[in-house]
C-alpha cells in the first residue's frame, strides 16, 4: 500500500512511523520545511521513548519518507490519512481550518482513487462535510471514500499503544472501503469494530470523556476522603477491584491536562449545546478539573498563610511523564499562581525543560537536576511523576530544603515514610 499522511504531530508521525514498520510505504507531510528537513536526517521533533529509534529503522529500509510538498505525496497515494491538528477555538469548540485545507489540498492533488482516512479528532459530522469539500474540487474520473479511524495512544507510550491498542475503529459509509483499512491494520492485531463515520467520530469523543469524567471522579472523592479521614489509594483501589469499575484512571491528582481531555471536553460541550442537550455531567468534569489543577497551590496558602518572598521547587513541568509536552499542563497553571502571590520558582523537569523556557522565559529559574532545584527552598511542589522525580530518595527533600514543606500532586510517598523523615508532607486525598 502506498500510504500518505497529512500532518506530522503527534498522531500524523506517530501514524506514519508504525505503518511503515508493518510494512507499509509512508510519506508524511506537513508544510513545515524546518520540520520536514529535520525529520529527513532522521531527527523526532517530539520527545516520545521509542520514535526516533524507529523512524531510522524504517528510514533506513525506505519505507518512511518526508515530504513538504502535499501533491507529490497524494498524487500516488491509495489510502491518504488526515493527522493535522484541531485546535480549540475561543468557544470551546474544534476548529477545522487545518482540516479543511487538507481535504482541499487532497482533492486538487490526486489523480486516483483513493480512500481518505481521519484520524484527527473531529466533531460528529466533520467527515461528512471533508467527503462533500473533496467531491466539490477532485477530478470527477477519480473515486474518493471517506473513512473514520480515530486514535486512541497516549502521549509518552505511543508506540506501545499502537501495537498494543485495545481496538481499531473503522466507520465508513463504504464498506470495501472499511475493509481496505482494515487489511492494512490487520498485521497489528488488534480487535476491529467497524462502524458508520458518525458512531467513529462519536466513539473517540465519549472514550476521552468517559475517561476524563473517571479523573474528576476520582478527584472528587479525594478530595471527601481528605475532610472525612479515608485514604484515596485504599479506595481507588478498594473500587477499582470491581470489574464493572475497573483500576484504571483512578489515580487522584492535580486534575488531567494535555493536547486531548481539556480540549476534547470542551468541544463535546459545544457539541451537545449545539444539538440543544447540555452535556450538564461533562460541564462539571470540566469545572472539577479546573479547580483540582490549582489544589497543591490552594493547599499551601492553608498551611502557609501567605507564600510572598517565599521559595518553591516545582518538580516536573511536563503534563505527565515521558513527554516534553507543556499542553495545558497543571505546572503552568500552578506556576502562574506562584509567581503572582511574589514566590521565586526553580523548576525541573528532566525533559520539557526547553518547552517551558518558550513559555516561562525567565521568570522562574530552571534546575537541571530535583537536588538544585530544592536547594534552600522552603516548599516543594511534587507536579509530574516522573521515575527521577518518584524514586527521590525522601532524605535528599530533608537535607536540600530550608524548611521541608512538601505539597505532593501524585501521592509519591507513604505516609509514615514523611513522617519519618520529619518532613511536613501535604498529599491528595489523604491526611495531612
Ligand atoms: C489521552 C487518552 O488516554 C488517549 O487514549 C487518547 O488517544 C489521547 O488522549 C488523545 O485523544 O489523543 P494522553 O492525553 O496522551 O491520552 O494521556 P493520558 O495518559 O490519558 O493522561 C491524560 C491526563 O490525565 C494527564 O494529565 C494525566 O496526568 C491525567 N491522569 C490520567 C490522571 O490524573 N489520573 C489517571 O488515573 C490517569
């Protein structure tokens, strides 16, 4: 199969990557020249454990090119996917420009039949309306079908989950055209459902809600569990034993970030404001999560009074681990806060550390190892559980500190292991 992919973020390369490493031919564009000549020399402009490693692989086979220029690419192409991005507008909800063009870009490039696959996350009805732009400008000899293929990895085991997802969703108005798919996913694996495009598009918005509703759920009880003495890890795991429950995404915390649950929340919202059924349950995951961002913030004016001349470490910027992603991530948000009520921050991150710089600048000071960032500082701020975050020893918080005051957003630490240590230590869902 010859396999074009429209975007080269996250899911484009991501995408791209993996379906040449199951044999496929790949050309990745995107209009970023810097980027393609980067990823040309076989450089990932993310930081995902595993990418470069196989882009070079299949690189080096000549299953995997890179491309800026769209109509080489889809000029021979049997299967085009669209990975571009669908940023949120200023009403909450997907903006389809980056979208639109693609399927414009495709439809006055292509010169044969061709099945065009989404895999960008797009409100219900969007591939619909991709199938009517490309009909309106394609050369009328050539058959064009349209598939839904939403994505389910997660930043920081993206190829883990590409190989190892729980299902391929396949929605098609075509059903030859499903099949096409599917035959190219079959060297995966993994379990098909096929569909019509707008159960696919619905699918992939009820998961990121769903799980995202799991998170604020969790949050919420934490946060009971806190005023009436109970202990969230006991619970979480006590409930998530139930196998109607399930132990997944029941880790309390600073409330969920990233590129997809803030994003994808908000355009569900739109979504079912627009077809006059307020999502009133999703409205209050969204509000919980607000809120549960700013906690570890919120809990250090309680036991500190005022923060003002203090100085905090924040260990770990990133929205989670194994990603330099700083999308929406709780350490700005918490950050911002600091930095208004007058503390001086010296930040760490073992990885997003340049991201935040573009972000940050020099407003607060960046320690290249957990050691400086908590030399003489009077709070630490635990925000990303990092495995060189996690696995601090608790004796290195008690020797580098000033006073070792501890606000912890991923409950990294026993208890009685503080307690011990002689460390004042503030957790989520558990006694202080
Ligand atoms: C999420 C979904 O998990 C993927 O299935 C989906 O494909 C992706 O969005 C997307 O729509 O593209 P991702 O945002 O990369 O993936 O990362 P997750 O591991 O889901 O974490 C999201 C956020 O939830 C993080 O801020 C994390 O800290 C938080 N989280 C997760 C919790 O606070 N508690 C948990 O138990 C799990």
């Amino acid at each position: 199969m010859n396999i074009a992919i429209a975007g080269t973020g996250y899911v484009g390369l991501v995408t791209g990557v993996c379906l040449a490493h199951i044999g496929h031919h790949v050309t990745c564009v995107d209009k970023d020249k810097e980027k393609i000549a980067k990823m040309s020399q076989g450089i990932s402009p993310i930081y995902e454990p595993g990418l470069e490693e196989l882009m070079k692989e299949n690189m080096d086979a000549k299953r995997l090119h890179f491309t800026a220029n769209p109509k080489e690419a889809y000029a021979n192409a049997n299967v085009i996917y669209i990975a571009v991005g669908t940023p949120e507008r200023e009403d909450g909800s997907a903006d389809l420009q980056y979208v639109e063009d693609a399927a414009r870009e495709i439809a006055r490039s292509i010169a044969n039949d061709v099945i065009v696959v989404t895999k960008s996350t797009v409100p219900v009805g969007t591939n619909e309306r991709i199938k009517h732009i490309i009909e309106m400008e394609k050369p009328p000899y050539v058959r064009v079908d349209i598939v839904s293929n939403p994505e389910f990895l997660r930043e920081g085991s993206a190829i883990y989950d590409t190989f190892h997802g729980d299902r391929i969703v396949i929605g098609a108005e075509n059903e030859e055209a499903a099949n096409v798919i599917a035959k190219i996913n079959e060297p995966f694996g993994i379990p098909i459902i096929k569909t019509d495009l707008r159960s696919a598009e619905m699918i992939k918005y009820a998961a990121n809600a769903f799980l995202a509703t799991k998170i604020s759920f969790i949050n919420e009880i934490a946060n009971i569990c806190e005023k009436v003495g109970a202990n969230i890890d006991d619970v979480a795991y006590g409930i998530g034993q139930d196998h109607r429950i399930g132990p997944h995404f029941l880790r309390a915390g600073i409330g969920y970030g990233g590129s997809c649950f803030p994003k994808d929340t908000k355009a569900l919202v739109q979504l079912s404001g627009n077809v006059d059924h307020p999502f009133e349950l999703l409205q209050s995951v969204i509000k919980v999560n607000n809120r549960q961002r700013v906690i570890l913030y919120e809990k250090a004016k309680q036991v500190c009074g005022s923060l003002y001349g203090k100085k905090a470490a924040v260990l770990g910027l990133a929205f989670k681990p194994n990603t330099d992603d700083m999308r929406e991530a709780p350490s700005l948000a918490i950050i911002e806060r600091l930095l208004a009520d007058g503390v001086r921050v010296t930040a760490y991150d073992p990885v997003a550390t340049e991201k935040a710089k573009a972000l940050l600048g020099d407003r607060i000071d960046y320690a290249s190892s957990p050691e400086e960032a908590l030399a003489g500082a009077d709070l630490a701020f635990i925000v990303t559980e990092w495995k060189q975050i996690v696995e601090l020893p608790l004796s290195v918080f008690a020797q580098q500190m000033a006073t070792p005051l501890i606000f912890d957003g991923r409950n990294c630490y026993a208890l009685d292991e503080a307690e011990k240590h002689g460390l004042q230590y503030v957790s989520i869902g558990r006694r202080a």
